[in-house]
C-alpha cells in the first residue's frame, strides 16, 4: 500500500486543510481554529483547553478532534494546549489586505510585538512577510508561546511557522528571498491599518 | 546483607510510577539508577507529553520528571539509590549485586522489577565509527541535560517520534538538521511531529537510507542514497551532505540482561523490539517473583511506561498482601483500561500485535511447564531446563 503525503513526506495534503478549514460564510466572520491534526494519536489536551466547548468531545483518546464551528470564538487558547503543535487560528475579517495567524513558536528569542518576520509554509519554505503583531509567552515553566502574526490575506491558509526576519536575512541563497522581499513591501504598505479583529485572544 | 521488599531496577517513568504505587499500599522499596538524577529519559524530554489530559498530557518530560523525583524524595517508603549499578542477578541467592558510591553492596529483595529501559540500535554504514556519529540519546544527553551543541550540520537517520522529536530540538537549539533519512516508505512516527520539523524547512526524505560516512578525523559529510524495493541503494541517486554530526534514532531493543540472567522465557518479536521476557497482565514473567515495565518490556512510549510502572506497583503490592481485594480490583481494571485506550489507535496497531504473539508464546509456554510437570513424578529430578523454570519466588 502506498502511504498517503502526510506520512511519507510530513506535509498534509490539500483535501486533508481544505477537511479542517470552516465554510466560506464562518471564514467571514472572524477568528476561527485550524486544527492540523490527522493522525489518530491518543491525545486529548485541545478538547479539556477549549472553554467554549467548541471542540466536540471525543469519545475515545485516540479520535481526531472535530470544531463546531458556532461556538469557536477563535480565542486560540487551544493553540497553545495542543502537545503537537498543529492548532492554529486564523482571522481572516482582521482587514481588507491583512489577516491575522497565531502560530506556536517554541524558540529563542521570541519576537517582539511589531518585529518584521518571515512567513514560512507547510514545507518551509518562505512565502513572505508578516509582523509579529501580539506576542503570548508561554506559561512558566513550559507553556507553548504563541505569535500571532499579521500576514497577507492569500497566506491565511498558507502560512504556518514563522523566522525572525533579521536573522533569515543573514542567510545567503534562499530561493524564495526575492518573493518575500515583494511580500515584505506589501506588508508594510498594509501595516497602518489596524483592525480590531484580532484582539478578543484570550489574555492571562 | 540489606533486605528489601521491592527493588527496582532503573528509576525512569516505569520504575518510578511503580515505586510511588506500591509505597503508597506500605511496600518497602529501594529504587535504584545509575544516574544520579531520578527521571531516566524523561529528564532530555522537552516536549509536551501526549495522552490524558488528567495524567500527564500537555506537560513536558523534564517538568513529568521534577514532579516524580520530588514525589520519591517526599516518600519515605522509598530509599533511592542513585549513582549506582546492579551488575547482577544472582537468582538461586535472590540476590543482586551493586556497585554503589560507597562501594560493592549485595540487595536481598523479596520482589524485583526490572525497569531498565532500553538500548539504542546501531545501524552498519562504511564511516559508522567515526566522531560525530551519535546515537540519539546521546544527543539528547549533550544538549539538553549539559548544555553543549553537538556539533554544527546534522544528519538524522530514522523517522520514530525520537528522530522527529531530536530534529526538533536541535534546530531549536540552533543547529542545522540538514535532512532526515528514513529507509522505509512511511514516517514512523506522529505525524504532528514531522510537520513540525517540516514546517522548520527540514526534508525528510523517506525510502532513504546512509550510504556512508566521511571524514579524516571525524564525520566531515555523508552520502544518502534511495533504496529500492529490495531495500538496495538505487546508484545514481546518491546525495552529498555537508555535516559533521550523525545521528541515529533507527530503534530501541530492550536492555533485559537481568532477566536473562534470572532464567525468565524470552522470546523474540520484532513489534516488541528485539528479545523480550514473556509476562502476564499484571507485568509478572515466568519467574514468580520478577515483573518487568517500560522500555525494559516492550519499546514504546513514556505514557505506556508509566501506566505499566503503576499496574506492576500495584500486582506486587498485592503479591505482598498489602492491597486488599475491592480496592485491587478496581485499580487494575483502571490500570488495564488506560493501557488498552493508549494503545487503541492504529500507532500502536504494531505493539498491539506483538504484545499478542508475546502472549501467545507465554501461553504455550506455561501448558509446557504443565504437561511437564505432570509427566515427572512428584520427588523425581527436574531436567536442567525444568529446573530453571521453575525458579523458587525470589528470596522467600
């Protein structure tokens, strides 16, 4: 039997996004959450995170979450519960040009609220650029810090780590360097307008 | 001679969770490592655990390990024995030997869990003994308990959750991982692992194996290569990679010398890991007296380990008469319920089938020993293999 892309490369297929991504009509309406998640593993934090009881419950450990998509606020509290890194939520009412991605970043140092960064996709390879436009830190001892970024609209479903920009400019001979350069002007052309979209995350 | 009720070998998640269950019903326990440190494999482990979210998913291995080493101190039904190794079992004595910071001192256990954990696999690539190829654990080991980079470019070799996991936190420890290899068509393990990495820009290259290693002094770069069906390197299809570390994450077999040593049944499953003592449900082998748990009984994750810890804790407390009947029913349907529903999804469909076979053999071992115990006389010599099987209880 072959195996399907996600277990022979370790990217998801575009069925397997398009499975978790909510209809046209709730995409419209603010926040929502990406839960990347599909392989059955048994795993259960996302569902005891979610105060709004928005990830159904799961009838065993080993089920794969499932969101209802009314009751998820987008708050992404989830984001940073999930052991597997693969929650993310996305707001793509946050202005005409930008939405906004919150990504769980377990690096050093984390970026500061409005420090240009580099947005990378589901391979790793760079797309273009965003703003670190607020910065959770992780719970001590161990929480998973979260970035919500500020990206183009198209990256909404594209985007999902992220590179301090500075330091991804050091290196010499990525291929993508010159798409992230125009991404980038794009980006700061955008940087005035500021929605309020993204601030109902949840704050601790 | 020190006495004990219950020694335990190796205080990692399963030797731990054992000890805490079976102090917590008045065993007397001596745990003992040969680190100093109380954790075992935990304390490298800085990721979030998956599993139940009311035992100990969503918390990282290193923070599972602090609480356990401060639960042990706080328990003074446990002795701890750090910095010290058992460097034998000596069965007909019931005894075991150590080698502690005070010196050579002999244990004389009324019962004993072996809870070593495992050994890493070594795979044969021309340059696999140069400098710079690590075992994963190793890596683990400089990085996150010492502090020290082992090195600047990496090559990983195996896609389990510890060659994902290991990736991961080189390249958060600012190293370059500049592929992983993987022989077989599939990554073997989480998929929210390697999309991790994957999303970090590290290729993961699957049907991939080393073709070798180079380097005057040390690794100075490698060649990977695809294989074919027959898993033969495909010529033409080699890559050169600038690094000068290795590291192999292709597997873990279980370190059971004790139990060997005790004359427990072995048998080999490749689901299992390698070579593995025969036990029944409540982790007891074919010699009374002797449990297993964890790494040390079958290769699979900590959230396992510490589930079979808790159930072998439990069945020993109770074959010392410390647990009355309601209360140890009731555990260990909790202990065997927990075990099934970590292990119901289809990535551990391979232990699942291999802890069957592993049971299998232990059935028809013990109708063995009966039909063998019935042909022999009561009072007629036990051949030597009888003889060994029917090993007294340890120590009583």
């Amino acid at each position: 039997m072959k195996p399907d892309m996600l277990m022979s490369t370790g990217v998801p297929s575009k069925q397997q996004i398009d499975g978790v991504t909510p209809p046209e009509s709730r995409r419209k309406q603010g926040p929502f959450v990406v839960i990347e998640c599909f392989q059955e593993i048994p795993c259960d934090p996302c569902y005891h995170s979610c105060r709004f009881g928005a990830i159904k419950p799961l009838e065993s450990l080993n089920d794969i979450p499932q969101v209802d998509w009314d009751r998820c606020t987008g708050c992404g509290i989830c984001v940073a519960a999930c052991p597997g890194l693969a929650i993310f939520v996305v707001d793509e009412a946050f202005s005409d040009t930008e939405c906004l991605i919150a990504i769980p970043y377990e690096f050093v140092p984390l970026p500061e609220k409005g420090d240009p960064v580099y947005l990378l996709d589901r391979e790793g390879r760079r797309v273009g650029q965003g703003v670190a436009h607020r910065v959770v830190p992780g719970r001590k001892p161990q929480g998973t810090p979260v970035v919500w970024v500020r990206a183009p609209n198209e990256l909404s479903m594209e985007a999902r780590h992220l590179l301090p920009a500075e330091k991804a400019s050091k290196k010499a001979g990525q291929a993508s360097d010159k798409a992230a350069d125009q991404a980038s002007d794009k980006a700061s052309a955008g940087e005035s307008l500021t929605g309020k979209g993204g601030m109902n995350c949840v704050s601790r | 001679m020190r006495r004990t009720e219950l020694a335990i070998i190796g205080a990692g998640p399963a030797g731990v969770c054992a000890a805490l269950e079976a102090a917590s019903h008045g065993v007397r326990v001596t745990l003992i490592d040969r680190e100093e440190h109380i954790g075992g494999q935990l304390v490298k482990q800085t990721h979030k655990f998956f599993g139940w979210h009311e035992k100990s998913a969503g918390t990282r291995g290193i923070v599972i390990s602090r609480d356990l080493a401060d639960k042990v101190k706080d328990n003074p039904g446990i002795c701890f024995m750090g910095s010290t190794e058992v460097l034998g079992y000596y069965g007909d004595d019931g005894v075991l030997l150590l080698e502690a910071p005070a010196g050579i001192q002999l244990l004389e256990p009324e019962r004993l869990l072996v809870a070593a954990g495992a050994s890493e696999k070594m795979i044969l690539f021309p340059g696999n003994d140069l400098p710079g190829v690590y075992g994963a654990g190793a890596v683990q080991t400089l990085m996150n308990v010492r502090g020290v980079r082992p090195g600047k470019s990496v090559l990983m070799v195996g896609s389990g959750n510890i060659g994902l996991i290991v990736s991961y936190q080189l390249a958060q420890a600012g190293v370059k991982v500049a592929a992983l290899v993987e022989a077989l068509p599939k990554i073997g393990g989480y998929a929210v692992h390697a999309s991790k990495i994957r999303r970090l820009g590290i290729p993961i290259y699957t049907r991939h194996t080393v073709k070798e290693a180079y380097g005057k002094n040390s690794v100075e770069g490698a060649i990977i290569w695809e294989l074919d069906d027959n898993w033969q390197g495909i010529p033409g299809t080699e890559k050169g990679l600038d690094v000068d570390v290795m590291c192999l994450a292709t597997g873990l077999t279980p370190l059971c010398e004790f139990l060997w040593q005790a004359g427990v049944e072995m048998a080999y499953i490749p689901e299992l890991g390698g070579f593995v003592p025969l036990y029944d449900e409540h982790m007891e082998t074919t010699v009374k007296g002797i449990y297993v748990a964890g790494d040390a009984a079958c290769i699979e994750e900590a959230s396992m380990a510490m589930a079979e810890g808790r159930l072998a804790g439990l069945a020993i407390a109770r074959s010392l008469g410390k647990v009355p009947d309601g209360e140890f029913s009731r555990k260990r349907e909790d202990s065997l319920r927990e075990l099934e529903e970590l292990r119901a999804g289809p990535t551990s469909e391979v232990i699942v089938r291999g802890l069957a076979a592993m049971r299998k053999r232990l059935e028809e071992h013990l109708s063995q020993e009966h039909s063998s115990r019935q042909a022999h006389q009561p009072g007629a010599k036990p051949d030597a293999q009888q003889g060994n099987q029917q090993r007294k209880r340890v120590s009583s």
